[in-house]
C-alpha cells in the first residue's frame, strides 16, 4: 500500500527572513539598525515566524557583529516574531 502525505498548503509552511544588516555605501550602522527595525516589522505584519539576524565578524560593510545588541532592538520594536542569530565564521577562519 503506497504511503500518502497530507496534502499540504503554502499556508502550513512557516517562513523566515534573514537580515545581514548591510552598511549601505555612504551609510551607517545607526541607519542599518533602523532598516533592520523596519524590516523585521514588515516580515512580522506578512505573518513570518522567525527573524534571523546574520552575525559576521570583520566585514567593514556589514553592522550584526553584536548580534546580542541589534536582536534586542529589533524585539523591543516587534511583538510576535522570533527573532534570532545566525553566525557566520567564513573570514574569521584562518588555515593552519
């Protein structure tokens, strides 16, 4: 007997949204925090279930080095979403 999956709808997928927190040229990192508030706003009134911020490490052009400080303000500024770290070690990483 084949083995049947209920069929499921895009509404029974929860999606998330991942922000870099980027440093727009000729920006700054006060300006990302707030691109990053609006965002995650926008990703919360569409019903989106986690907000994740990317954490990078000696990347000039990228503000979520303290991602401990930006996940706070972005939560004190949404009420219903997750949100949460991702980190990246790529350009931290040195071969021995």
């Amino acid at each position: 007997m084949p083995i049947t999956r209920p069929a499921n709808s895009i509404n029974d997928i929860s999606f998330s949204v991942l922000d870099l927190a980027s440093i727009v040229q000729g920006g700054t990192a006060s300006q990302s925090f707030q691109h990053s508030i609006e965002l995650a706003q926008l990703t919360e009134k569409l019903g989106f279930k986690r907000y994740w911020l990317a954490e990078h490490h000696n990347m000039p052009g990228i503000a979520s080095s303290a991602t401990s400080v930006v996940i706070g303000h972005v939560a004190a500024h949404t009420s219903t979403i997750r949100v949460a770290r991702v980190e990246s070690c790529f350009p931290t990483i040195r071969h021995l």
